[in-house]
C-alpha cells in the first residue's frame, strides 16, 4: 500500500503511469488521474509540445514607416510642424493641372472652396488650390471674407504668383493699377496730398537767400508740434517767384517755454520768420532770431547754475573756526625728580 502511494505521487508529477512496477489498482488509478491533469493542464510537459524561444536575432526587422524617419533627427516642435511630411504629400495631392501651365499676371476662373478669417481657397483647375488673401479682395477695407465672396461662388481672378516648389498659388480680385495703389502707403499718400512747392523751391535753393533775415509770412494751419506758413519767394531772392509753405516747430514759436500752438499763433495771422534750411520739398522756418537761439541752445545745454549751500558759506565758516577751540599736539614735560 505504501509503494502504491508513492507510484500515485510520481505518475501525478510525471504523467506517467508506469514508474513503478505496483498492483494494478493502484495504476489504475494513477493512470486515469495523469490523464485527467492532461486534459486540464495546458503546459508544454503536459501537452508533450517541444516549446521554441525566439531571440531577437530571428525576428525579421519590419520596415521603418515613412512618416517615422520623416522625423528623424528634429527635435523641436516648430520643426516638426514644419516638416514636409510624406502623409503631408499625399493629403496635397488634387487632380488637376500642372502648376507650369500658369503664369502669373493671367487672369482665370475659379469657384471658392473654402473661406478662412484671412482670406479664400479659390480652385482654379490646378493640382492646388489658390490663396485669395483678404487684402487682395477688394481696393478699400475689408472687414469680413464673407462680405466679399461665399463658398461655391465662381470668381474671376489674377494669378499674382506662383510656387511650384511649395505648391502655392497667390490670387488677386483686384487689377494691376488697383493693387499699386492699395499698396502705397498710408504715409506715401499723405505726402501725396501736399503742396507741391518743388518748382518754387528748387531755384530758390539753388539761387541762395539770407538765412538771418526775417521776412513776412501768413499762417496756413495750426498742429499739435508747429504751424504751416506761407512765404513769398521774392522777399528772400528776388530772382525768384512763387509761394511755398514751410513749418515753424512748436520750439521755434518761441524764446520760452511752449504748452501749446495756439497760444502764439493762429491761422491766417501775419508772422516774422526766418529760413532755415530747404531740403526737397521740406522748409524749416523759425520765429526766433540767430541770437535767441544760440541763448536758447546754451541754456539747454548748460542748464542753470546749480546753486551749492548757502551764499555767505566762507563768512559761517570763518566764524565757526573762532568759536572752536584750537588743538596743538606738541611734547609734555614731566618732573620726576620727586
């Protein structure tokens, strides 16, 4: 009974019933308890399945994605944004034609497909779609896209350039002298809008005047930093003729201190000034004589005295040295004889 124990142990942890020579009942009995941990257990020593343990080495490398080693070696995420990607590519791929067979400064048709805050996204037959800025809808101000054009609107527009490398198209409503002018600046075109005073101005500063001696003039206009006046050419150069308008700055108004334009000068009020300098159609004039402003450039630069303690500071301390007593360092004499 004891070595049909032990049969039992060694067929239940082999999955053998026949170890051991024993009485039938007793491997009987181990016989159908290994063949019922057999069916339930599914390890390999069960199963009787020679198991395989696959090192690295036989793994077959799989390919590296294209949009994976587009990445390789950028680090930043701006450069990663920017990066041409070849997901990138084929999202940009349209059917349509060649951007070669455009040329810019033609004009084409083309339906919006899309409209953004900055502008539309117009097809104009190309394997791209064309960027119609917002400042390229209209000549004047534009608010809204929407004001201009909407989405499935056919549209006549210029070609103004072409990126076949980047696979851009740049788009214009507007025509060539339109967009010329949109494009002046704001400053341009106030220079444009004044006075013309070149064919006045170019003999006179070829000719010469006398730059210390005060002619009459007539004020035009007031602004915040000076006044606009007219001056009469023939009273500087008698070899010339003509008017012209110079500015005299807020601190030419003046030998003090100016708060404000107005309370000097006012329009149409009969002035004294002086030419300073004429450079194209620019004239600077002033109010104050060479004195004045030599007076006033020393007191800028120099500024006022600064005044240090009191006035009759030696006086005080004359006086102080009386009433203090004097010290002498000198030898002291001791007697010790006592």
């Amino acid at each position: 009974m004891r070595i049909s124990a032990v049969a039992l142990s060694l067929a239940l942890f082999t999955g053998s019933a026949t170890a051991f020579t024993t009485p039938s009942t007793s491997l009987s009995v181990g016989a159908k308890t290994a063949s019922t941990e057999a069916k339930l257990c599914a390890c390999s020593s069960c199963r009787g399945v020679r198991t395989h343990t696959s090192l690295f080495a036989d793994v077959a490398a799989e390919e590296v994605p294209a949009e994976v080693e587009a990445m390789d070696g950028i680090e930043s995420k701006d450069e990663a944004h920017n990066a041409d990607r070849p997901a990138r590519k084929q999202l940009k791929k349209k059917k349509g034609k060649d951007l070669s067979e455009f040329s810019e400064g033609s004009m084409v048709t083309g339906k919006v497909r899309s409209i953004t805050s900055y502008g539309a996204f117009v097809d104009i037959g190309a394997n791209t779609d064309g960027l119609l800025h917002i400042s390229q809808l209209a000549s004047g101000f534009v608010s809204s896209v929407g004001d201009i054009v909407s989405e499935g609107q056919e549209v006549e527009v210029r070609i103004v350039s072409i990126d076949s490398a980047k696979g851009q198209v740049g788009l214009s409503m507007m025509t060539e002298e339109e967009a010329k002018t949109d494009a002046q600046p704001k400053r341009q075109q106030r220079q444009s809008n004044r006075r013309d005073d070149s064919a006045v101005l170019g003999p006179l500063a070829d000719k010469g005047w006398d730059a210390d001696t005060f002619v009459e003039g007539t004020v035009v206009s007031t602004v915040d930093f000076g006044a606009f006046v007219r001056v009469d050419a023939k009273t500087l150069n008698e070899e010339c003729e003509g008017e012209f308008d110079g500015l005299v700055h807020i601190s030419a108004l003046s030998l003090g201190r100016v708060s404000s334009v107005s309370d000097i000068v006012s329009p149409e009020q009969k002035v004294q000034i002086r030419v300073k300098s004429i450079q194209g159609n620019k004239v600077s004039l002033t109010m104050l004589s060479v004195e004045d402003e030599d007076s006033k450039q020393d007191s800028f630069s120099s500024g006022p005295p600064v005044q240090m303690g009191a006035k009759d500071w030696k006086e005080s301390c004359a006086k102080l040295d009386e009433i203090q007593p004097v010290f002498k360092n000198g030898p002291v004499v001791a007697d010790k004889r006592k």
